[in-house]
C-alpha cells in the first residue's frame, strides 16, 4: 500500500485544532470497514496501518462471514467485488460426535438465498483496500506506525513515525482497531476481563474428493468443536479445536498421519482428503473490554473482545462494531455535536457491549457444554438437538442469532 504524504498545505482544517475527524489505527478488514462505512459521512478520516502485509495474510486466515455482514458490506457498496471471490453456503449440518441425530439448517428455514458465506482473508481485505483508496475523505497512511496519543480536552495528538520520521497529527477521535493486544487499549490503561480456554485451534486448508454442495458443518467433539468452511473451488477450511498439548502433537504430525487423523473426525461425505499448504495452531481466549470508550477514544472488533471460534463469530462482531460507531459518528456529525464526546461515544458502547456480551456468553456455552463427556451434560445436550430438530421456532431463533439476525440492526442493512 502506497503511503500518503501529509503536508500542511493540504490541511486547512488546521486552523480549527485539527487535521481529521478521526483516525482509525488498524488497517486490516475491521478498520477498513469503518473507513469504508464513512464514505458519504463528510468527516475526514486518517487511516493508519503499521504493516504492509499482515500475519492473517501471510497464513491465509478464513472466516465465516454472516448474513448481517453480508447486508452491511451492501448497504456500504463493495459487495459486488466481495461476492465473486468468496463460497456461498445454503447449509448448515450441526452434529454431536457420533450421534446419529443432525440438525440441518437451511434458507427455507428463513426464506433467504444464502446462509452465509466464507471468504479468504485476502478477498476482502483486497477490496475494502481499493474502496477506501477511492473515497476523497480518507487519508491511508501504510507503514505508518503510532508511538504515542495524547487525549485533550477537544483534541486527541497522536504521534506518528513515518519513513522514520515522527510527525504529530490532531484529530477530534482516535478509533483502535488494531487488534487483541491493543496498544492503544493498553495505553489508555482500559482493562480488560476473560480468560484464555484450555483449548487451540488447528486450522488448514483441505481439498476434498466430493463436492462440498454449499454446506458448512459444526461437530462438537468432547475435545472440542470442529467446524468445516466450504471455499470457492471445492476447498474447505477446517477449524479443529482440541486441548494444547493435543492440538500441537497434532500440528507436527506429518501430512499423512495429519490427514489420517482429520478424516476421523471429518467424516466421510466428501471422499478422500487433499491437504493444502501449511497448517497453524493458535489459542482460544474469551475477552471483553470493562469499556468500550473514553473521551476521544473508542474500541472496535478484536481491541474491544475476543470468543471462541465457534460458530465464526469473532470477525462478525468486528463488522457490527464498525457499523454500528459509523451509524453513531454520522448522527453526530449531522446535528453538529462532538464526535469525541463521550455523551456521543457512549451510544456505541451501550450499543455494542452489551450485543457482544451475549453473544460471548453464548459461544462460552456451546464450547462448555459440548465440549464434555459427563454423562447429565451429554443427555442435556443431545436432547437439546433433539428439540431443536422438532420445534421450527426454536431452529429458526438458534438459526438467526448464529447469522447476525438478532438484535439491533446497523442503518447500512437496512439500505437493501
């Protein structure tokens, strides 16, 4: 990414205190999102990313993106260079290990076309890159890294080094996305409450000798779920959670006892395994921020919380975030209030905080509950499937709180 010079001449608003609006730290998918979703807002916004390539593209990370997700890229207007390079899935197969009963979701479910979808970290990073090149408000500084911000009474400074030189840049709200380990959360010293699980996640890349048909699996094991993502294709994305020591004996397996030890779990409905380039292992944690804003400060996707992959929701959480701070920013700047205001940020956190608590609890549960062999719990559950099989009301809630359907919808879905 090409790195955008700042001069004063091009900065007029100087001689109001500022430079930008805001300035989001973190240029990777949650970041952009914001940038992009401000594109019409009319407040300038400076966009700072410290890495050229980020770790999630250099291990070709994949996620499940929802159908919320999938609305909100509509109403920004990027869909349509999203949709071609990403897998569609119109089923979902819920199963407990080896018990016979599987709960299948699909669209006649909530008379939609799609379920969802997953794509490569790189099919939508690319084309938030290029939208957010293309909107006149946006400034993108990459690599560009922030050694220090200072948080005033209507300014927050915050120091840039740039090509090895430091400049100071002024602006009325300063947006961490800049992942789990925030630095910018640290350094506003907002505390954080979790815990790390017992569990890590193996995550590949499989060709299988089937067709995937469009369809996403869930299979809760007692060491863990294991999710299967179809990609264009007919690739598919493994997500194998098993306990640490487990899981890294696993990963140092070589190709053809990995894949022996994959097709157990995997099933045999799509034939013999390929496996496709590298494997990685990385631990699962649960965390919430105690708070999502401070005056001239605000927290979205991973600097703001982290749950359990299950389900894909983490990503999911991030894109809501974004819209939803987008959404709060753009009604601020329509009735002339302080978008750094904590009056103002406030509507995002109680917004989001209290959305992404449930649904962190939620994916806390299912994680638990399956992920166990005692013996009431196992009953519980599998009755539960059971039940959800039976009762039509029950599937479609479950169905519409794993896709995003459920609680307050961002203005940018509503646009369709």
């Amino acid at each position: 990414m090409a790195l955008t010079q700042i001069t004063p001449t091009q900065t007029p608003t100087q001689k109001r205190g500022y430079e930008y609006d805001l300035a989001i730290v973190g240029g990777g998918i949650i970041g952009l999102t914001l940038a992009a979703a401000l594109k019409d807002s009319g407040l300038s916004v400076l966009l700072i990313e410290a890495r050229v390539e980020s770790a999630a593209v250099a291990k070709g990370q994949a996620y499940a993106v929802h159908m919320l997700s999938a609305l909100i890229y509509q109403g920004i207007g990027i869909w349509e260079k999203i949709l071609p390079q990403i897998a569609t899935y119109r089923r979902v197969r819920l199963s407990d290990a080896d018990y016979p009963n599987v709960v299948e979701f699909s669209t006649t479910d909530i008379g939609t076309s799609d379920l969802g979808y997953v794509a490569d970290h790189q099919a939508l990073l690319q084309p938030l890159q290029e939208f957010v090149k293309e909107c006149p408000n946006v400034t993108y500084l990459c690599p560009a890294e922030v050694v220090n911000s200072q948080y005033q009474q209507d300014i927050v400074a915050i120091d840039i080094k740039i090509a090895g030189e430091l400049r100071t840049i002024r602006s009325k709200l300063l947006v961490a996305a800049d992942g789990a380990r925030s630095p910018i959360r640290e350094a506003a010293k907002i505390k954080t409450h979790g815990w790390k699980y017992w569990q890590s996640c193996i995550v590949a890349f499989v060709k299988p000798e089937k067709s995937h048909n469009d369809t996403a699996y869930e299979r809760f094991w007692s060491s863990g779920p294991f999710a299967i993502l179809p990609l264009p294709g007919n690739r598919c994305r493994i997500v194998w959670t098993a306990p640490h020591e487990e899981a890294k004996a696993l990963c140092a397996l070589d190709d053809e006892q990995f894949l022996k030890e994959l097709s157990r779990r995997y099933g045999n409905q799509m034939g013999k395994l390929e496996l496709l380039g590298s494997r990685f292992v990385f631990q699962v944690q649960l965390m919430q921020s105690s708070r999502y804003v401070l005056p001239r400060l605000a927290l979205i996707g991973d600097a703001a919380h982290n749950c359990h992959p299950v389900g894909g929701q983490g990503l999911n959480l991030g894109i809501r975030d974004a819209a939803a701070l987008a959404q709060i920013l753009q009604e601020a700047k329509a009735t002339n209030k302080d978008i750094g205001d904590i009056r103002i940020l406030k509507r995002y956190q109680n917004w989001r905080q209290r959305e992404n608590l449930t649904i962190l609890g939620f994916t806390d549960l299912l994680d638990r509950v399956f992920s166990n062999n005692f013996l009431p719990i196992v009953l519980v559950r599998r009755f539960g499937l059971l039940t959800l099989q039976k009762v039509p009301l029950l599937k479609i809630f479950a169905l519409k709180l794993m896709i995003g359907m459920k609680g307050r919808t961002p203005e940018l879905a509503r646009r369709i």
